[in-house]
C-alpha cells in the first residue's frame, strides 16, 4: 500500500533523526529542534514558490489536505518532543 510506505519512510526518518540528534551536545541539539519547524516552513514555501503542487498529490490519493495540516499542525510539538527526548 503507498500509504503505508510513506508512513514507513517517515518512520525512518524520525528515527535517524533521533539518533543523529542523540549523539550531538545539548545546546546544539536544542538549536536544531528549534530550527525545524522554520526549516519545513521553509520548504513549504520553496515548493509552492516552485509551483509544485504537493498539497494536490495528497488530494489526488484521497486525503483531505485540511485534514493533513489539521494533524501535522496538532502532531509538531508531539513529534519535536519525541525527538529531544
């Protein structure tokens, strides 16, 4: 299922990331999870200044993008936590 190997890959990635930011000096650390959500917002903004229509590619395979950034937006401070721990 496509789905379920996005979720798989975003699982390895959060899990990487995890590592990587386990291993590195406290401060550091507290600078990178501070960094993330403008870094996304960052991308965000180069995709659509780039007019590449990744909202739609969620549409497109039946999730709700209101739903989508419903979640990410609840889930971010869920996640962020997850990964300083």
């Amino acid at each position: 299922m496509p789905l379920q190997d996005e979720l798989d890959h975003v699982a390895f990635g959060l899990s990487e990331l995890h590592k990587a930011l386990s291993d590195m000096d406290p401060q550091l650390r507290k600078t990178r999870l501070e960094k993330i959500p403008i870094r996304i917002q960052g991308l965000v903004d180069f995709l659509h200044d780039l007019d590449v229509p990744v909202l739609d590619w969620f549409e497109q395979v039946g999730a709700s993008s209101q739903q989508l950034c419903a979640v990410l937006s609840r889930r971010k401070d869920e996640l962020l936590s997850e990964l300083a721990a």
